[in-house]
C-alpha cells in the first residue's frame, strides 16, 4: 500500500529536492513553496528516511477533511483514523498545527481542540487517556489548517531532520545542515574538485560535502517515532538500513577538503564536529585567515557563507570582509567557481565580481541568493 508522505524542506530547495526524493524512489512527486508531496512505498518510506539530506521532516498524511469550525473538526478528528491502533493510553503525544482559516485561526486553540477530540475518545474507549509529551513524544500529531479543510498527518521524528548529530559545537549564526547539503546540490560540486571554504565556521559545509562524496546515510544512526508505529516492518527496516550502509564510500579518495576560520576557538569547534562525523581523515581546518593561505594550483570550488549583518557582524566591519574577500579570490583564485550565500546585496557588491548565476534562498527566515562566480 502506498503512503502520501509530505516533505518540509528550506525555501529554494524545491528542485533539488524533488530530483533527491525521485532519485530514492518517491512517485507521484509534486512541490509547492518549502513542501514537496509524494507516494511511496513501505520500502521507498523507509530509504528515504535513512538517505534523504533536504529536509526538515516528514509528514505522513493520514486524513484530509472538510473543517468549518471547533465542532467540525473536533468530530472529524475522533474519525479521521483508527486510534485504538494508533494511540492507546500507555503512548504519550504532543499536537502541532500549522496554517489557518478564519474559523480557526489560533493555533493554540486548535491544538487543544485536537488534544480534546483525542483524550476524550480514550476516555471512551479505555477509561484512561495518554499523557501529553512535548519533547519526546510516542506520536506527533500534525494538522495542517486551510480554507474550508484541514489535513491529519503524523510526524516521523520528533526533532528536526536537519540536526544530524554531529554538531555539538555551533558558531552563533549556524547554517543548518539540510540547508548547506541543498546548497552543494545546487552547485553541482563534483567530488573530484577541491573543495574551500574561506569562512567555514563551524564546518558544516564541508561535512555535508563530504557526507555526500561518501554516501554516508544522515539518517543511519537516528531513531524514528515510526518505530513505534503499528505497521513498523523491523525486518524491512533493517534491510534498508543494511542497503544504505553496505553503499557508504568510507574508501573513496578524495581531492582537498579545506576550510579556514581564523578564530582559534570556532576552528577547534569545525575540528570537533568533524570528528564526531568520522571524516578527520577527510576534512582540513586551517587556523589561519584566508589572506594567508595559499590555494592549490589546480583550480577547484569555493563555498563560503559569510555573515551579512543579520545575527552578527556591524556594517562597516563586514564590508572590509567582503572586499578583502573578493580581492583575495581576484588574485589568487583564477580558474576556481566562487558560490557564495548572501543575505545582503549590499555587502555581495562588495566583492567587486560579477555575478553569473543566482538562486533564491530562505535561511532561517532570512531572504537570501545563492550566488555563483566565474573568478577569472
């Protein structure tokens, strides 16, 4: 039987985000803005879970009805799906709602009209209802609100998808992984190029990189609140676990992977979350400034995600950032492929180039381009 699955993804990742979840087996693939719906099998359900790097969650639709108030949806709730199978007294649960209509239009409320619609059926049935689990909960119930309608999904993990596990250590504006994976997407980086990052922070950039050269799995070593689920296939789920891991490249060659960050501490930070992903033996973090590193004669790719003002840096300060930046590209990087993640425009004028290609970008509800350079 096939599940409509729904996928949550960073604004601007659609494509490659669709040509991810096809590539893994999804049908019937269709995006909108920040979301991408498909069908997949048990099987593709559980690949893409253990291999999908874009995004934030998966949704699996269970209902979708007609909601014209509190009332209206509280009974099409009670009816939407099986709850003796799908949540006895002894689960706890939490209750997300996105969206609105002008019935309802207040989140909070329509959470504890769908909390209500639950406990009071256990009640019923049982005698007994589930205690409510905000941090780690046995099921997420998920309620998207439109117009006239709303759509009944459960949540297959509790945290985000984009925390892989490996980055402990944060600078103080991180970019987060799923986001920096789609970027390298967008790029095209081939895995026989060097790879720099001039800013590289805490190295999420180049661990991604990396984790994609090597086919490491992001979702090989996380649990799931779909294996509490009342059609978990144990068996089907190790054999694709197995598949993902018998596939990794952890003997691959690779060119340079480099990254500089002149701030002593963020650099032990990038070496650290390096380790915890296992890939020291790929990755190289320079202490030093860019200006005083020398690049490899053999032109490759630079990615950089320099601050724009937003969260950190003042005006004046990253704008000598971005000029030495681009002057030092201009006379030491002839030949590479700059791409660069903006939130300024301001400050990308800075660089003194020209850009030759740009994408639209949300990061962290900050409008961005992804910014490619032809350095000559």
């Amino acid at each position: 039987m096939d599940i409509n699955l729904l996928a949550v993804l960073p604004v601007g990742l659609e494509d490659v985000g669709v040509l991810e979840l096809s590539t893994l087996g999804a049908k019937h693939v269709r995006k909108s803005k920040g979301r991408i719906s498909c069908k997949v099998d048990l099987a593709g359900f559980y690949r893409l879970h253990l291999q999908a790097r874009l995004p934030f969650r998966f949704l699996r639709e269970i209902k979708e009805f007609t909601c014209t108030g509190k009332d209206s949806l509280y009974h099409s709730i009670q009816n939407s799906c099986d709850w003796e199978k799908w949540l006895d007294p002894s689960k706890t649960f939490r209750v997300n709602v996105s969206g609105g209509s002008i019935e309802l239009n207040h989140s909070h409320f329509t959470a504890l009209t769908v909390k209500n619609a639950v406990v009071d059926l256990q009640q019923r049935i049982w005698g007994e209802r589930s205690a409510i689990n905000l941090k780690s909960p046995d099921l997420c119930i998920h309620l998207h609100i439109f117009s006239g309608g709303a759509s009944l999904s459960f949540d297959t993990s509790s945290r985000s998808l984009h925390r892989r596990g490996y980055r402990e250590a944060m600078g103080i504006a991180p970019l987060k992984e799923n986001l920096a994976a789609g970027l390298i997407k967008l790029s095209n980086w081939d895995d026989s190029l060097t790879l720099f990052d001039p800013l590289c922070g805490s190295g999420t950039f180049l661990i991604e990189a990396v984790s994609m050269a090597l086919s490491i799995p992001p979702g090989l070593f996380r649990s799931f609140l779909f294996e509490k689920w009342p059609d978990f296939d144990r068996e089907l789920w190790k054999l694709e676990s197995t598949f993902a891991k018998e596939h990794c490249l952890l003997n691959k060659t690779l060119p340079p992977i480099i990254g500089c960050e002149k701030n002593i501490e963020i650099a032990k930070q990038a070496e650290y979350n390096i380790s915890l992903a296992g890939l020291e033996n790929y990755i190289n973090i320079k202490n030093v400034d860019f200006r005083d590193f020398q690049l490899p004669k053999i032109p490759g790719v630079i990615i950089c995600n320099p601050p724009y003002g937003q969260r950190l840096g003042n005006p004046k300060d990253l704008e000598i950032i971005y000029r030495q930046l681009g002057n030092y590209l201009k006379n030491n990087a002839s030949g590479w492929d700059l791409w660069l993640l903006s939130g300024n425009s301001q400050l990308s004028n800075f660089l003194g180039m020209k850009c030759s290609r740009r994408f639209p970008i949300t990061n962290g509800g900050i409008d961005c381009r992804w910014l490619h350079y032809k350095i000559h």
